[in-house]
C-alpha cells in the first residue's frame, strides 16, 4: 500500500496508518463503506465482493481507534457480527494503550425487530446497545436480560434520532463512534448533519444492476467534506473525507 495524501510515499506501515485515520475531536462520529466506482455498496446483496486485503486491513485498523462500533440492524443480518470482532493483534494494541481490549457494540433497530435469542446478543463479548425508536416496556428489557441493554430515542424521518444516538454514545465517554452501516443507517445521520468522517474503499469495479448505494435517504442530504489521507494498493484507492466545518465550529 501507498500514500498519495498527505504526502506520497511507496509504503505505509499500521503506525502510519493509525495516525492518519485518529481524530482528538470528541464526539467523532465516522462511517466506513466500501464502494464500487459506480456507488453500489454490494454484489449480489453483500460487500464482501467490493472488498480486498487492504480493504480489510484499513477496516481492522478503523475498529482499533473505536470507543463504539454502530451498525444497523439489517447488516448485522446480512454480514453476521457474532462473536469477537477485533482479532489478538488488534485487541493487544488497544490494551497496551488502556483502552478496553474491544468496542462496545451498538446496534440501530428502528422497529425493535432484533430479539434476544439472536447470536449477536448471546455471543457478544461486549456490551450490546440497542437503539430503537418504538416505546419499551419492561417486558421487553426483562426478554433481553443482560443480554442488552435497550436505549429508545427519537423517530426522525423513520428512523432513530441520530444526534439522540451521538449525545448518548458521548456522554457514556463513547465519543469515538465508527459506524459500519448499512447504507440507509449512514443516510440517515447524513441527512442530520452527523458525519465527521466517511472512509470510503473504491474498488475498481463496475457493478451496475440494482445494488444499493453506500447512502440511501427519502431526501436529499449535501455536505461538503475534504479529502484527508488518500491511499492506493493495487487499484483499490482508500480515503478519509472529512466534514468540512467552519471556523467557528472547529473544536478548540
């Protein structure tokens, strides 16, 4: 792998990389996509047919830096996040630094139709957030047990309240979120503004048909971001675009 941005050089270890993709502002609030060079986010229904080895390399990095890693319900689904999601290598990074060994787990059910049963609840060996928007009864926190805990927040357009998500993710000291979709999750937090960063993978690849786009939303969201690290590893070019705040807004 390579730098093009900020400075060109022919190889970039972790270190490197580490320092490129962290942020000291607070909250943080991140999504990580790959896409095909004609915005399609899946081949046949899954991302992992965009993917590469240093896709996944960018991806393992990303999760190391995370205080919470959000992620909706319906790529959880699809992708399957049962079990560990950070490999020994990464998690030994994270405690020689004093972080926990992995994120905390934080999952977007608008109409709370994840139940407890599911693997993701039983196996996690973190704790799991449940974001929804219907009303909780106490039922239905019982069902879960300490399976999860059930967080409901705001309806917005449809789905969860996205800054209700953020301000409760920071005020646990949660203020680095790394969000991993789906595409209607990262529409959403679009749409109200709440994106700081969006790594998008561009793989060299026309996929066409009626695959979703990396962001999907009813209306129409435009923010302008800049380009902050730009990588490249055969063909597949990886970047970091940052929000674009006034001066006004920049944290001190």
């Amino acid at each position: 792998m390579r730098a093009l941005l900020p400075h060109q050089s022919d190889q970039v270890d972790d270190q490197f990389l580490l320092e490129r993709y962290s942020s000291g502002q607070r909250p943080f609030v991140r999504f990580n996509f790959v896409s095909s060079i004609d915005g399609s986010a899946q081949v046949d229904g899954l991302s992992g047919g965009l993917g590469s080895p240093g896709d996944r390399r960018i991806f393992s990095l990303l999760r190391r830096l995370a205080d919470v890693i959000l992620v909706g319900a319906g790529t959880v689904r699809a992708e399957g996040y049962e079990g560990q999601l950070l490999s020994e290598e990464d998690m030994a990074w994270r405690i020689e630094r004093g972080m926990p060994p992995q994120p905390v787990l934080a999952l977007v059910s608008h109409g709370l139709h994840m139940k407890p049963p599911e693997p993701v609840f039983a196996k996690s060996p973190v704790p799991v957030l449940l974001f929804t928007s219907v009303h909780v009864s106490d039922e239905q926190r019982e069902a879960f047990g300490t399976n999860a805990t059930l967080v409901q927040v705001s309806d917005k357009d449809g789905g969860c309240a996205p800054q209700e998500i953020v301000d409760y993710l920071h005020s646990r000291g949660l203020g680095f979120i790394h969000a991993e979709g789906g595409p209607h999750i990262f529409g959403q937090f679009a749409a109200a503004g709440a994106v700081d960063s969006a790594c998008i993978s561009h793989s060299p690849v026309l996929v066409a048909g009626d695959g979703m786009r990396i962001a999907v939303h009813e209306q129409q969201a435009f923010l302008q971001f800049e380009l902050h690290s730009l990588f490249e590893e055969n063909s597949m070019l990886f970047c970091d675009y940052r929000f674009r705040r006034s001066a006004e807004s920049q944290p001190e």
